[in-house]
C-alpha cells in the first residue's frame, strides 16, 4: 500500500495528506485486486493504526457492496474466510479494538450475511457463535453483527428498493425457518452467564433482544424464563434502562387483543409487587424516562385491545380490558405530574387515548370524573414555565419545553371535548385566584394563568370567535374573565411572558371590546405605552408591533374617537431610521410596516372626511418622501459600498413603508373615495427616479417594483402614464432574476388594462423579449445548477407573459409586430412545448398555441399561419409527448399532455376534415404508425366529449413509448 497516502488517514494528519488519502481510497476503489491487499493486511495483522484498520474495512465494504458479483468463487471465499480469521484473531486479542473499527467490521459481516445467506453462508451464525463461543469480545461482535443485520434488515429510516424489500423479507422468513430459535438460545446463555458480571454486554443483548422482537416469534421471548429474567433485569440499576426499552418492545407487539391484556397485565403485576409503581420524585429520572415509556406502551397497548373487543362485540372481555386500563391512571398520573418534562412528555399518548376512550363513554362513574379532573390539574400545573427557562436567549432546553408545551395544549383540547364545562370551571377557579392578589405572585403562575385563558379559545371552538353570544353560562364565564385580565392592571406585571400573554389573550378575544368597549382607551395605552411599544425588551416590542396592527384592524368600527390621539403617539415609531441616525430605533423596519399599516387602516377606515383623510395621509407620507429624495442624493453621492447598501435598505425601506399604508384599501374604501389618489401619486413621482440610480439597482428595484403592484391595484388606471418610463429602466442592464421579477408586473398591467394598455405594450414588446433572449442566450458554466434554474423560472416567466397577452384578448400586440419578430416569437412557443424538458412551462405554451390556433386558425385567420400550423403546431403535439424526457408517470407532466390534446382538438375545430385528412394521409404515416392506429387516433380527435380524447392521448403516447 501507499505509505505516504496512508499517513493522510490521520485526523490530525495536514490538508494535503488528507486529500491524498481521499484520493487513494478512490483508487482503489475501483482498482480490481486492492480489496485482495486489504484482507491480507487485515488478515495478518500487518497494521496497527487504528485509521488504517478502519481503511481496510471500508474498501472490502465497497467490494462487497458494489462488486461483489465480479468477484470469482475462489475470491468470494477469500472474503469469508478473511473476516472469520480477523474475528478469530479478536478471541485473543488483549485489547478489545476501538468501538468504531467494531461497528464498521459488524456492518461489512452484515452486508455479506444480506449477499450470501440464502445462497454460499447458510451456516452465517452457527459459524461465527462457534468461533466466538463465550469469550466476552467475541460476544460483543457477536451481538454489533446481530445489531447490523437488523438495521439491514428492517431499519426503517433506510429507502430500500422493492426489490431489496423482497430480498429483506425472503432472508427473514429463512431465518424464522433455519436459525431464529438458536439465535434466542444464544441470548438467553449471554444474559444468563453474564447479568451479574458484564453490564455492558448484558445491555447490549437486551438491545439485540429488543430489536428482534418486532419481527420473530413472540414465544420465543415472551415465555417464563426469559421474562423472568428481564423483570429480575428492572431491580438491577446498571440493567434497568434496557430491561425496560425490552420489554417495550415485547408489549409493542402486535397480537390478539385478549392475549395482549394477558400479557400486560401479567407484566404490571409482577411490576407492582418489586414496587415500581411507587414513584418517587427523587427516583433516577433516566430510568423514569425509560420506566414512563414502558407504562405509556402498556396503556396504549391496553387500549388497543379495549378498541378492537368493542368492535368485535365482546363486551365481557372489552370490559375487563377497561378495568386493567382504569387501574394504571394512578401510575399514569404520577408520572404525568413528575417535575421532568421527559418522564412526563412519555406518557401523554396514554393520557389522550385514556380521555379518547372517556368521550366515548355515555357516562361517567364518579373515579372517571375524578381521574379527568386530576388529568385537568396536571396539565395546568405542568404548563408552568420553570425558574432556570432562559426568556432572552431560548436554547434547546428552551425549545423542547415550548413543543412539551404543544402536546400539553392537545391534551387540553382533547380534556374540553370530554367535560367542556368542567374544564372551563377549573380554569375561570384558577384565573380568578391568580389574578385577584397578582402583585404578590411569581411570574410563572400568573403567565399559565392568562395562557390558560387563552387556550380556552381554541379548546372551546366557535365560530367566527363567537364567544360571548350564544351559550350563556360559557359566554359569561369568558366575559367575566376576560374584564378581570383588562381591569385588574395586570398588563403592568413586569415580566416579558406575563406582557406577551396578555397582548396575545387581549388579541386572541377582540370580540369582547364589541360588548365591553369602554375598556378599549385602557388597552390603547397599554399598546402604546412601556408595557407594549415602548417596552424595554424587543422582543416585546416587536411581537406587540404586529399585534396592535391585528387589534386595530379587528375593531375599527369602534376606533374613531381614538384615532388622532394615536396617530400623534405613534409618530416617533414611525421615524425613517437612516444610516446617519447612530442610534437604535424602537423598532425594526420589519415592525414598523405593521405600525404604517395601522395608521392606515385607521385613516381609511375613520368617519372622517375625504378632505380630512386627505390630509392625515399626506402627513403620514410627506416625511418618507422629503427623506427619500434627501437619501437618493446621498446614494448617488456615496463611494464606500457598505455605505451604499445601508442608504439603499433605508431607500427600500420607505417605499415598503408607503406601500403598506395602500394595505387599508379595500373595495368598499378605494383610493379615490378617501380623497388619498394625489398623495399616493405623489410618491410614485418621488420613488420611480431611483429606478435610474446605477447604484444597489436590485434592492432599489424589487422595493419600486411592489410599490408599483400595489398603486396598479389602488390608482387602476391613474398609474398608466408612469408604466412606460418606469418599463424602461427597469429593462436596462438586466439579469435573469430582475426580469423574472418584472414580468409578473407587466402581466398584471395586461390582466387588468387589457386594450387599455395595447399601445404601450405593442411598444415594449420588442424590447422586453430582445432582454429576455439575450439573459437567456448568456453562456453559463456547465455546473451551475443556480444560473441553469434561473433561466428555467425565467424561461417561465416569458411564457406567462405571453400567455397572459394572447389570453387577455390581445394578440393584436403579437401580431402587429414586425413578419420577423412573430416568426421568432412562434417559433420560442414550439421550443418551449418541445425542446426543455418543463412540463409547466410546456403546458404554459400548448395553452398558448390553442389560444393562436382558435385566434388566427380558422379560415379567415391570419395569412400563411395554417401552414404553420401544420408544419409546426401538429408536429409539436406529437414530438413532445414522445421524447424520452417526457415522463407519463409525472402529475405536472400529465397536465401538459392534456394541454396538448386541447391544441389538437382547437385544431381539429378550426380548420375540420382538412386536419384529419393531413394526418391520416400525411403526417402519421410519415411517423410510421399503423393504419388501424391512425383511424383510430382520428376517430378519438372528432369525438364531441374532449375528456374522451385527453384520455385517449396517453394512451396512444404510452404504446407508442419503448
């Protein structure tokens, strides 16, 4: 071997030798005998580094796993024999080899069991048990080869092929027949001769025990000794955590329902007299992790046979089923409350298949009652945040406490469906204590307080958030509650998740401030003083942002008295905050569209006058101008590149800002009824000159290019005489993503216009399309995958121009240009549903050829396009379908193909006879398809029902594929 690539195998080894190693083990990799060299230095023990060892397997594991079948008998032997004496050689070893060169030699033994099992190596683990025998490494090897024949075998995160799954099956069926029983056999002696002196192999023969459980005879393991081995397992401490993932996995068996209580309950009994059904808090929680998962198995298990009796109709045996279940909701409930959210989050499945199984029942008994409300206490009191969550910087820890959170909240949802009224009592009995001496309570109790609140809105479901109409006592109860949480000035709790969950609640129950108005001033405040825009911390500050902009929105009917007072107090939050400030603003940009879009909806929607609207507008909008033009002088001025892009964001910024004030519009409160069109053109006067700024063109140009969508919807056809200055800058020095950007804008002006627009787009057709050609025409590197899917979305795009210019009724636009440009332009369209193997952007232009076919393709259509039709259209039908690339099995693929068949069939009804005569008489025979084929293909064409023939055309299509 190559010595000096070699020494690269080294982690601490320098990036050339490191690479020259990469590269040897790719040589030899495909060179045909270095696996022999392998197993010889593997053999022999010619290598002492680890490294080195690790190399080896790993190129036999190549061999076996991509050329094996090259290999001759002799060689195939060698392999098997090499690997029985490396194992041997481990039996005597005085130093067991590194747990990484183990696993990996286990994986290459369990690639080859998967190759020769059923054909050369029947004897696979007769053999190797003869070889390792007791000896505690050879066990171990024994029990990681075990371990890498499952995972081959049955690993559910792996994809296999149905091929492999066969193969997979077929080797398990062989070993259920040839070996399995001598495999349990060999565990049994493992755990017997090593449980009181080996842990380490003990666990891991529980683990293998565990794994093959799942898919071998459950006899074989769920029987006296073998059991009473692992209960024995459960009261040792070093045993236990396996013990109980094993016996997981026996109780996870599917079986007969009545056996399966059996079983279980045969299992808890034993359970309960070792005491393991007394938990104390104190108890190692690993073990309780592991424990709860087991008691979660067993529940769940339970009530699985409690469904499957019920359906069958045995009512005596789905009884005791429901007893056994009722006897475990003590335990259940111990570890639900259990302080560690693990051992706790285990048990919950049972927890809501327990309460599945309550709803179902007509009545409760009296424990039922008591068990949902002791289930009711849990979850509020396991709600609870803890002292040590970190609320300024959430972590992992953090993060899983917010997802426990979330499967406490299914468990309430789940507790209302069974006792909606107990669950609002028990809730509206903690709120109310809570919040009536809050000053003098820790933040946690008060924040689950207002969560739980909260949480009712959901649990309690409505519609259209209807809760205070409707039921009475709940109504009430809501009612009541939610003017204790605005009155009682918790809002002034300092603490950030008490504020949250205020402003959420407050939010999540606006409907309450209809009923209860004269509480709105006090909530007004609140959002805008220190608790909620000005508070101290940003995260409040910015979550509020967003949720001041949904209270307003939701109540603006009852906004008008309030609404100059706010405007006045918002005024500094809506501050354009430049690069020259140097100091921190309130907000982010990204909160402050929510601010503008408040003032505006508040403007809009007020009682004022158009005049009066006219004006607060104007004042709201006249700042962000008169600082764009002071900005895009700086811009224009500016050297330093950082500096460039901090004016440009500030410059995108203020347009976003303006557009989103447009958001308040609606049908019924247009532009022009609120007086609003000469501000809003005004700042289309002011921003559509930074189009020509050289400088940061695309960030400039993505923030005009909305502004210019949102003022297409609210000005309509004021903003006409802006379109074309605005176009052209817009297309000069142009790369793929800026037109592809552009383009849904010139759409939306012809969707919208239509004929209104004719001229102007007759104007830019030419140099739209000459931008587009010449960005897709651009030579790219053969490898960039970015560059090569930007000229498809681009590709795209240009499609659905042209597609929304033939369907708007203007053709006209294509075909008053130049006999040269439609030429080009029709012949993109046939490359574009032939060539580019897109189905969407295929099935974009079959929609545009049919739309040209029923425009130009009767009999007094356009001169000269019936011979393009069928020199060009009929064969595009035919030579798109039958490329390679055309995949029948693809969904978007099938939407093209029926695209297709309606070109054919616009065809057919534009021009008659005289298409089906071409095809039968001159274009199907010149593909060499069959007489009888043709007519039938003809008779499909001139059925009435088009369903028909889209039907028939992938049939046709899928014959003709080889």
């Amino acid at each position: 071997m190559d010595e000096q690539a070699l020494l690269g195998l080294n982690p601490n080894a320098d990036a050339d030798f490191r690479q020259r190693a990469l590269a040897y083990f790719e040589q030899l990799k495909i060179s045909q005998d270095a696996w022999q060299v392998c197993a010889e230095a593997l053999a022999q023990r010619i290598y002492s580094d680890d490294h080195i060892k690790f190399f080896c397997f790993q190129v036999i594991e190549h061999q076996i796993k991509f050329k094996y079948s090259e290999l001759t008998e002799v060689q195939q032997q060698l392999i098997r024999e090499t690997l029985v004496t490396w194992l041997q050689a481990q039996m005597l070893n005085p130093q067991p080899e590194k747990t990484f060169i183990r696993n990996k030699a286990a994986q290459v033994f369990a690639l080859l069991f998967v190759t020769e099992y059923l054909t050369k190596w029947p004897k696979f683990f007769f053999d190797i048990l003869s070889v390792v025998d007791l000896n505690p490494q050879g066990v171990d090897l024994y029990l990681r080869i075990l371990m890498a024949v499952d995972a081959e075998l049955v690993d559910r995160d792996v994809v296999h092929t149905s091929e492999e799954a066969r193969r997979n099956t077929l080797l398990k069926d062989t070993m259920r027949e040839q070996c399995i029983p001598s495999l349990v056999e060999s565990w049994y002696q493992i755990l017997q001769n090593y449980q009181y002196t080996n842990a380490e192999l003990t666990c891991q023969c529980l683990e293998v025990v565990g794994a093959y459980v799942s898919w071998i005879d459950l006899s074989l393991i769920a029987n006296e000794r073998f059991i009473n081995m692992l209960l024995s397992h459960m009261s040792v401490e070093v045993l236990r955590e396996e013990a109980c993932d094993c016996l997981f996995e026996i109780v996870n068996k599917g079986m007969d329902p009545i056996d399966k209580t059996k079983l279980v309950e045969s299992l808890c009994q034993v359970l309960q007299s070792a005491g393991l059904f007394s938990i104390d808090q104190e108890d190692d929680v690993d073990f309780l992790a592991r424990f709860s998962k087991l008691v979660n198995g067993m529940g769940q298990a339970l009530i699985t046979s409690w469904t499957k009796l019920v359906k069958s109709g045995d009512m005596k045996s789905a009884q005791d089923t429901l007893q056994a279940i009722e006897a475990k909701v003590a335990l259940m409930l111990q570890l639900l409350i259990h302080e560690d959210d693990d051992i706790s989050s285990n048990i919950i499945g049972f927890c809501y298949d327990y309460l599945h199984i309550l709803k179902q029942l007509s009545l409760l008994s009296n424990q039922q009652k008591a068990n949902v409300e002791a289930i009711m206490l849990a979850v509020m009191k396991k709600l609870t945040y803890d002292e040590e969550y970190n609320f300024e910087h959430e972590g992992e820890d953090e993060a899983m406490f917010v997802e426990y959170r979330k499967q406490l909240k299914l468990l309430l949802d789940r507790l209302a469906q069974v006792s909606p009224e107990l669950l609002l009592a028990s809730v509206r009995r903690v709120f109310n204590t809570t919040l009536q001496n809050w000053q003098a309570t820790r933040f946690m109790e008060i924040e689950v307080a207002i969560r739980l609140l909260y949480m009712l809105a959901e649990a309690l479901p409505v519609s259209h958030g209807a809760h205070f109409s409707g039921d009475i006592s709940k109504a009430s109860a809501l009612q009541d509650m939610m003017r204790t949480l605005v009155t009682s000035g918790v809002s002034a709790y300092q603490h950030t998740s008490v504020t949250l969950e205020f402003f959420e609640t407050v939010v999540r129950y606006e409907k309450f401030f209809a009923v209860e108005p004269q509480h709105i001033p006090n909530i007004l405040m609140a959002f805008l003083d220190h608790r909620g825009l000005r508070h101290t911390s940003p995260k409040v500050r910015s979550r509020t942002a967003y949720l001041f902009s949904r209270f307003v929105k939701s109540l603006n009917k009852q906004m008008n008295p309030f609404i100059e007072d706010v405007l006045n107090r918002i005024q500094d939050l809506l501050e354009l905050s430049s690069p020259e400030n140097g100091y921190q603003a309130l907000l982010s940009s990204d909160d402050q569209l929510f601010i503008y879009e408040t003032a505006g909806v508040l403007i809009v929607n007020s009682e004022y006058s158009a005049e009066r609207k006219q004006v607060l507008m104007r004042n709201l909008l006249t700042p962000l101008m008169e600082k764009f033009k002071v900005l895009l002088e700086k811009l224009m001025m500016a050297q330093d590149e950082d500096r460039q892009m901090a004016l440009a964001d500030c410059l995108n910024h203020a347009v976003g800002f303006a557009s989103r004030t447009s958001k308040a519009f609606s049908n019924k409160q247009t532009v022009k009824q609120c007086g609003c069109s000469e501000v809003y053109l005004d700042c289309l006067q002011t921003f559509l000159p930074a189009l020509s700024c050289p400088l940061q063109k695309e960030v400039i140009r993505s923030g005009v290019r909305t502004f210019l969508h949102r003022m297409i919807i609210c000005l309509e056809e004021e903003v006409l005489p802006f379109i074309p200055s605005a176009s052209e800058h817009m297309l000069k020095d142009c790369e793929a993503k800026d037109l592809q950007e552009f383009i849904p804008l010139i759409n939306q002006i012809t969707a919208k216009f239509k004929t209104q627009v004719s001229p102007f787009l007759q104007q830019m057709f030419m140099p739209l399309l000459h931008a587009i050609f010449e960005v897709l025409l651009r030579p790219a590197e053969e490898n960039d995958q970015s560059a090569a899917l930007e000229k498809q979305m681009l590709r795209r795009s240009y499609f659905a121009f042209l597609q929304t210019v033939t369907g708007s009724g203007m053709s006209e636009v294509i075909a008053n240009q130049d006999a040269e440009n439609v030429e080009r332009v029709l012949f993109t369209i046939i490359q574009g549903a032939v060539d580019y193997p897109d189905p969407i952007a295929q099935k974009t232009c079959f929609i545009i050829l049919s739309k040209l076919v029923e425009l130009w393709g009767g009999k007094d259509g356009s001169v000269g396009f019936a011979d393009f039709v069928y020199k060009h259209i009929v064969p595009a039908c035919f030579l798109a379908p039958l490329k390679q690339t055309f995949d029948l099995a693809d969904a978007q693929t099938v939407l093209a193909l029926s695209e297709c068949a309606v070109t054919l069939k616009t065809i057919h009804l534009k021009r008659g006879p005289e298409c089906i005569h071409y095809l039968q008489q001159e274009y199907l025979p010149s593909l060499q398809v069959a007489p009888e084929i043709i007519q039938e293909f003809c008779q499909a064409l001139q059925q009435s029902d088009a369903k028909v023939f889209k039907n028939y055309l992938k049939v046709f299509f899928q014959r003709a594929k080889p």
